[in-house]
C-alpha cells in the first residue's frame, strides 16, 4: 500500500491559510478520485478541494473551523502500490514525488478531525442523576376540587389538574395554586404565552461568520467612522417609479436601488474623495474613475457584497437585472471570486426593516457606504399648504482620515437635488 499526502494547493494570490468549513469524508472513508474531499474558505470565496486519488482516507489535518497553511498537508490517502506519495508545494522539482519508506522511522500522525489523535480514550465520569422534585400532596378529598371560575379558569390555561393541588382551607384559591407551582418548580407549567427556556446552544464561530466579524472589527478598529443622515422626500420618485413598472414589458420589476445607484454615480465626478480605496499601510488614497459598486446581500451564511462592475455606464434596467443577478447568485452560493472583491464603494439597504436611521460599517479598505432607509408617509408643509408625503432618511458612513464632515454632507445634498427631482436622473 502507499500513503498519498495531499498539501492544500496556492487557491489564491496573496492567500496564505485557508479554513476548513466542511468536510466531505472521515478516517476510513473510500474515497474516489475527483470526489470532493473538503470545502475551504479564504478571504474572497469557499473553495471545493477534490481528491487526486481514489484510496481509504487515514489522516485529516484538523476540524471544523481549522485554519490549514497553504502548501502544509490537508488530506493523507492510502492508495495501492508501495512506498510514501507525497503531493508537494507547487514549487517542488517533479523527481522528488516519491520518496522511499524509512524502515524504522518514528511516524508522527497528523491530528485526526475532531483533535482525535488515536490514543487511548477516558471513559467519561458517571453523571448522577439527581431525584425529580418531590410533587405536592394532592387534596385527598377524592371528589370534583372545589375552586371558583377565576381559579379554575387560570388553571386550565396553566395546564394544571387542580385535583392535585392542595387547599389550606375549604376550597382552593390562587394562593394555593400558586404555592403548588412553587412546590412543583413549575415543571410542565407555563403561563399562557410565555416562551419557555431554551437550552444553551454553543455555535462555533467558523466560515464566512468568521470573515464576517474579523472584517467587521478590523474595519472598526481602524477607520474613525462618523455618519451622516439625511430626509429626502421622495413621493416623485416613487411616482415615477410606479409609472415606469406599469409600462415595463419584459424587463425586470423596478425597486428603489437602481435609481439610487443612478443618482450616485451621476454624482460622484463631483465628489471623487467618496468612490475611493485607502491603503492605510502605503498611506495612499487611490480615487476610482469607474464605479465599482458592493451591494451588501443577506444570505443563509451571512453577509456577502457582490460587486456592479462599472456602475457609471448601465441605466436603470440594466441596473435593475445585475442587482437581481448577483443577489440570487450570492445567496445560492454561485457568486464567482471575481464577483465578491474590488469594490469601490458599498451600498447597504434593509429594504422594507429600514429603519428610522443606520450607522453602516465601511467596507475596508472603501472609505464610504450608503445606506437608503425605509420609506414612510407623513404630512410635511408645502408653504402654508400641508400635503400627503413619502419620506425616506439616507445615512453614509465614512472614513474620517479621508473624508471630511463637510464633504460628505455635501455629496448627501448632491444626491437629495436628483433624488427628489428624479426628472434630472435621466436627462445629459
């Protein structure tokens, strides 16, 4: 037989380690070759690692949640045929793949999945089991228990046979209830309405959970954010954007994103300092002419921001399908590496859960991100007239090494003149 050791391959420029998210196989699982072995995860994307080989897999370089150095041995195989396969680093002369079996050399195994590391296991201590609480006497009488229609009332709602309560006089009263629920621990009874106590649920913090908060607090403990909200009346807006749908056709159903996009795009040749990267460690501030727009997008494994490339040049349509594109793509796990990095500024919304106001994190190393609050209706003065209106608040966040104060509120007034004057959205 021969052990085939597989190293975790370069999957990326810059990539260093990368995290195991899944395994696929176990020790003493056949496995095929091309079968698929781990999922990692690096810094843009999971990556599906497939075995070269088919054989019984004998070693595993970790768990769950483990962070594996490129190049160092992810997988070790048992294949037919003789003598140590050994996958090198991808700057390994080819002669030096095989390599003859040492007789008598000491073998350190890899630590198995789960910290296993195949040596004698301790039995786990006994737990004692401790005696339900004592249940309290019940009324003896024999016959239907004598209680007035609010108690009894009260009772049924608690799920409790009053039968087995005990009354300290003729006939059982709230205070006997209540002392039966003390004496019971109130074991099977809960008010009507109330949750009941969940056991405590450890969840390992691994995959894109991980990513998700180093990103967010290497953002924070970097950048000195401020934040600025502003209410922008949109009923026009809205107007036209209603009129657009209902003549729609083919194309995609409108939301407020695209036309939002279309403002800041419009406005950031004004604002360059807005749409740009901070490389903090070169202390150098690169000012994109294209706009690179990340869409922050919920999905089932948290927080992704796929990427409109060249914002600047699409209408509202073609916005319309790229957002509706990428989010599908990020939430079923499709996205491509290309698709989730090299972003120049970020756009975060809640959608219908807006909120009165946010305070967005900046997506680093991005020194700007927007975020469109829920829309509202509310009376505003028109003059000395007061009229019906939608109204929806508009925060961005920025990095104050970066942006000043004054421009940022400049470039949210900048947007507000498109934004509730839509007509100015599409005209040259």
């Amino acid at each position: 037989m021969a052990r085939y050791s597989f190293r975790l391959p370069d999957i990326g420029e810059g990539i260093a380690e990368a995290e195991i998210v899944a395994w696929h196989v176990k020790i003493g699982d056949r496995i095929e070759e091309d079968a698929q072995l781990a999922d990692m995860m690096t810094d843009k994307a999971t990556v599906e690692m497939e075995s070269p080989v088919s054989g019984v897999v004998i070693e595993l370089a970790g768990e769950v949640g483990d962070l594996i150095p490129i190049g160092s041995t992810l997988a070790v195989i048992e294949t037919d045929g003789e003598g140590v396969v050994d996958e090198p680093p991808a700057d390994t002369p080819a002669e030096e793949l095989i390599e003859a079996e040492t007789p008598g050399a000491e073998e350190v195994p890899l630590p198995l999945a789960g910290g296993d590391r195949g040596g004698p296991v301790e039995p786990e201590p006994a737990v004692a089991e401790t005696s339900p609480p004592p249940t309290p006497p019940a009324s003896g009488r024999g016959e239907k228990a004598l209680a007035s229609p609010a108690v009894r009332a009260r009772a049924k709602d608690l799920g409790v046979d009053l039968s087995q309560v005990h009354a300290e006089g003729d006939r059982i009263r709230h205070a006997d209830l209540d002392a039966f629920l003390r004496y019971s621990g109130g074991q099977g009874y809960h008010a009507p309405g109330a949750s009941r106590a969940r056991a405590d649920e450890p969840v390992k913090v691994i995959g894109m959970r991980r990513k998700i908060a180093e990103n967010m607090a290497a953002s924070k403990r970097a950048i000195p954010h401020f934040t600025y909200v502003e209410e922008m009346d949109v009923t026009a807006l809205e107007d036209m954007r209603a009129d657009l749908n209902a003549n729609r056709g083919g194309r995609p159903k409108l939301t407020m994103l695209p036309f939002l996009i279309v403002a800041i795009c419009r406005t950031i040749p004004q604002f360059p300092m807005i749409n740009a990267r901070y490389d903090d460690e070169a202390g150098v501030v690169t000012r994109h002419g294209a706009v690179h727009l990340g869409m922050a997008t919920q999905t089932d494994a948290g927080l992704m921001v796929p990427v409109i490339r060249d914002a600047q040049d699409k209408n509202v349509w073609q916005l319309a399908s790229e957002i509706s594109r990428l989010a599908e793509a990020a939430r079923t796990g499709k996205a491509k590496v290309e698709e989730l990095s090299g972003s120049t500024l970020t756009i975060t919304s809640l959608g219908p859960l807006g909120g009165i106001a946010t305070t967005p994190v900046i997506n680093r190393p991005e020194v700007a991100i927007i975020g469109p609050n829920k829309i509202v209706e509310r009376p505003v003065f028109d003059g000395d007239d007061i009229r019906r209106a939608k109204l929806m608040n508009l925060s961005i966040s920025c990095d104050h090494r970066v942006v000043d104060g004054w421009d940022a509120a400049s470039y949210v007034q900048a947007l507000k003149k498109l934004i509730e004057t839509p007509v100015l959205l599409f005209a040259d």
